[in-house]
C-alpha cells in the first residue's frame, strides 16, 4: 500500500474540486516562485475524464455564472442563501468572470445576465481549469481513482482509493450531489461526511419535470394525453403551484411539456417546492393561466368582438386566441367544452383560458433532473470558511452541501464560490 502526504487532499474533480485546484494553482505558485518540486495538494477523481458534468452543463454551453449583483443573485439561493454571502464576496461572478477572461476565456452575457463562454463550449471551461491545473506544479490530478472511504485519526485524514491510501492535513469533499449520477455524481461524499460525524439533510431532486395525471401510463408510455402535449412550447404564460389546496408561488415566463411532464423554465422554478412537497405526500397542482395579460373580462370582450361576424363557434374562436398548435392539447385538457353547447362552452371559455388546471403525482428523478436539493447540513459547516464545525481540517464545497440554485447559472457560481473560500481556508492563505 502506497501512502503519501499531502497538505490538500480535493476528492471529486467537478466544477467544484477543478475550480479549487485551478484557483490554488494560480495562487500558490504566483505567491511562490521557488514552491516545492512536489504537488501539495492531491485532487482525486473517481471517472476517467474530469468534469464530465460540467461538459453537459447548459446544453452543451456552460452557463458559468449570473451577472448579477448579490442583492438579486442572493434570492435565487435556496435554503439559506445567507450562508454562501461571505463565499460570493470572496469569489464574486464578476471575480469569476474576470478569472476565467485572464485566463483566455473570453465571455459573453446573454437574457436574464446569463454568462457563457464567448465559443458556447463547456469543454472550453472544463479545459481552461484543467490546463491551469497542468500548467503549474502545485497540485496533482489522479484521474479514474474512485475513493472508496476516507477517515480522520490524530489530526490526519486518510483516503483510500484504488487500492492505495493517501494522508493529508486537510481535506475537501466536492464530490457534488446526486443529479445526473452517470456522470460520477452519485452521492457518495454524503456517506463520507456521515461516517465524519455530518447530518445530512435528506437529498431530493430539483429542477425537474413534475409529471401530471394521466400523462404517463403504468408501463411508463405517454397516454394520449401526454402524447398530446409533449413538444408544446409556451411562451409568456403564468404559472401558480398549489399546495395542499394554496397557491404558493406564482411566476412568468416559458414553459415545455417533454417526455418527462411539464419543464423549462417555469416549470423548473416551481419545481423545488413541488418536489419537497410530493415527497411529504401534500397536494400538489399546478394552473397554467394562457392569457396573463387579460382579465376574464376582457376575453370576454374580445370574444364578443371575434364573433361579431357571425361565426362563435368553440374551435373558431379558439383559433382567434390561441396559437395553432395549442388548440387541440387545449381541447384534449378541457374535453368538457366539446361536450357542451357551443354557446355555454364560449361562456366559458375566458374562466378555462386562465385557469389550465393538473394535479401534479411524480416528478422525474435524479436520472434527469439538473441538481440536487439537500446534502450536508449547513448548521455544521462554517460559512466564513467552509470548514466543517464537527472535524478540523474537513472542508465541503459546492452540490454537496444542501445549497442549490435556480437555473441561470446560480449553481456553478455556488460551486465556484464555495470552493475557493475553502481553497484558501485549507492553505491557510492570507486575503
Ligand atoms: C444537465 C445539467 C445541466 C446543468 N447546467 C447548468 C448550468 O448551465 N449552469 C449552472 O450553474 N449549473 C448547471 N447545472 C448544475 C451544475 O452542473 C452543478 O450544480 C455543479 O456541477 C456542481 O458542482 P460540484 O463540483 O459540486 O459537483 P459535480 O460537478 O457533480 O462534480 C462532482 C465530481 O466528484 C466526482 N466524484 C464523486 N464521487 C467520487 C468519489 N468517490 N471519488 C472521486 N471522485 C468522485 C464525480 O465524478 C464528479 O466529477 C447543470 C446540471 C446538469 C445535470
């Protein structure tokens, strides 16, 4: 058994565990000149190839960060944002902007203050961390080593991995959380922190499809209903989750009806609280309002208007309302309006117009979804350094940690910050 010394042992080379090693690289050997001939710090990755997350991240993209300042970055950080306020001022999106531009990473900030890399290629971002890695002497990357346990006795951490145990002074677990689990991360830092003393705090997915009745069959086919909807893009709607019978959070924007169930970007933001709620067996129900801009009443109005010319038959003027492609799966929801007289139907139809109504049973699970709502509790990890309140020298970063974003490129600035305050909180680096 080969056993070596490090001062930094990073287990899990995702966006969080390269974004350390980068950032330690730069600093330590730019503080340094003449640092030791041997790496300091040893960084672990269990998959043959680092970042195989981050690769996928925005599509293929990689939406790294959100321009935004704190004050509105900050209500997109779920639980507690509060904890990841003194890890973004010590690594901002602006800091992370400027870090990845001198490295050669050119940006660019696109709707909502999302920030890509200007060539729309994650790998862009994966490599500008793992060539800043290489280019310096500071860390060393041990790629396909899986650790398979790590402890801690008298004030060293030992970490076994492929058949050799290596021993540290510190130690940093970024191994991410449970979404997408073929991609390395499949929650096994949440064993490691538990046999460290840590409470983890149940770990459910987020930013997920949530799936309606009746919309996929027992033997996990759409039913014709959701074969009806699947493919719809919607555009400019509003979107209420209800729970246990209250609405509860409400929003604007896009919507996608998929393989999954109901997703994108409105979809996604309601499904933190839906998914929590599913898990605790609440009600859960969404209603989707396709005309936001106008009251009951003035659909009335310019029904009345429409069919001035004669013709108030339900499909004409849903045809004067809706996009084309919505009317059949408007149709397909709403089956009570064919079945009734077409006068009483158009009554009707501002209420079902504004009022698109599913009960919500499942959501699609860590498979599929984008990140992870849970992870190592936050009561026992110091937010001015990350290190763990239970086991000195132990640091968490990024996914694993029960702080998870929205989607707009919240959680990468959340595994990048987190990371580098434990970074330097391990090296005992001056600010
Ligand atoms: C499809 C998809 C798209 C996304 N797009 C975006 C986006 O555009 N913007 C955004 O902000 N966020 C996005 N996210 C979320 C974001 O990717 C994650 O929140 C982020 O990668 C978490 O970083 P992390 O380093 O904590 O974990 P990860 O990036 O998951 O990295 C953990 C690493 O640890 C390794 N590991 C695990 N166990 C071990 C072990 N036992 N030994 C050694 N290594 C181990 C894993 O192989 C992995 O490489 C997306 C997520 C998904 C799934």
């Amino acid at each position: 058994m080969e056993s070596s010394n490090y001062k930094l042992i990073i287990v899990g080379a995702g966006a969080a565990g390269l974004m350390a090693a980068a950032y330690l690289s730069i600093t330590l050997s730019s503080q340094d000149s003449n640092h030791s001939q041997e790496p300091q710090v040893l960084l672990l990755e269990k998959m043959p190839r680092a970042a195989r997350k981050l690769n996928i991240t925005g599509k293929g993209r990689c939406n790294l960060t959100n321009a935004r300042h704190w004050d509105e970055f900050c209500i997109h950080i779920h639980p507690n944002p509060n904890f990841l306020k003194s890890a973004f001022y010590n690594f901002s999106s602006s800091d992370c902007m400027a870090f990845f531009e001198q490295l050669g990473l050119p940006l660019t900030i696109e709707r909502g203050q999302r920030v890509y890399p200007k060539s729309m290629r994650a790998m862009d971002v994966t490599d500008t961390l793992v060539n800043s890695i290489k280019a310096h002497n500071v860390v060393r990357l041990l790629q396909d080593s899986p650790v398979e346990e790590v402890s801690y006795k008298e004030g060293h951490f030992f970490v076994a991995a492929g058949g050799k145990v290596y021993s540290s002074e510190n130690l940093l677990l970024t191994t991410g959380g449970m979404a997408y689990p073929s991609t390395g991360s499949s929650g096994d830092g949440y064993r490691f922190a538990k046999e460290l003393g840590h409470t983890i705090v149940q770990p459910i997915p987020s930013l997920t499809a949530l799936v309606p009745k009746d919309y996929i069959s027992d033997n996990g086919t759409l039913t014709k209903l959701g074969a009806s909807l699947k493919g719809l893009q919607l555009k400019n709607v509003s979107l209420s989750l209800w729970i246990n019978g209250a609405v509860v959070q409400q929003e604007f924007g896009d919507l996608d009806f998929t393989d999954g169930g109901i997703e994108g970007a409105l979809g996604f933001r309601v499904s933190r609280k839906a998914v929590a709620s599913l898990v605790q067996n609440q009600k859960v129900a969404l209603s989707l309002d396709l005309k936001p801009s106008l009251s009951e009443e003035q659909i009335r109005q310019r029904i009345k208007r429409e069919s001035s010319g004669g013709n108030n038959s339900l499909r004409f003027l849903l045809g004067r309302l809706l996009p084309k492609q919505l009317i059949a799966p408007f149709l397909a929801l709403n089956p009570q309006l064919e079945q009734m007289s077409s006068s009483k139907a158009v009554e009707q139809l501002p209420h079902c117009l504004k009022n698109v109504n599913f009960t919500i049973v499942s959501y699609v699970g860590f498979n599929r979804c984008v990140v992870t709502n849970g992870g190592v509790s936050l009561k026992e990890v110091s937010q001015k350094s990350m290190e763990s309140k239970i086991v000195k020298g132990l640091y968490f970063a990024g996914e694993l940690l029960d702080l998870d974003g929205d989607t707009g490129g919240y959680n990468l600035q959340i595994a990048f910050s987190t990371a580098t305050l434990a970074a330097r909180n391990a090296m005992k680096l001056s600010e």
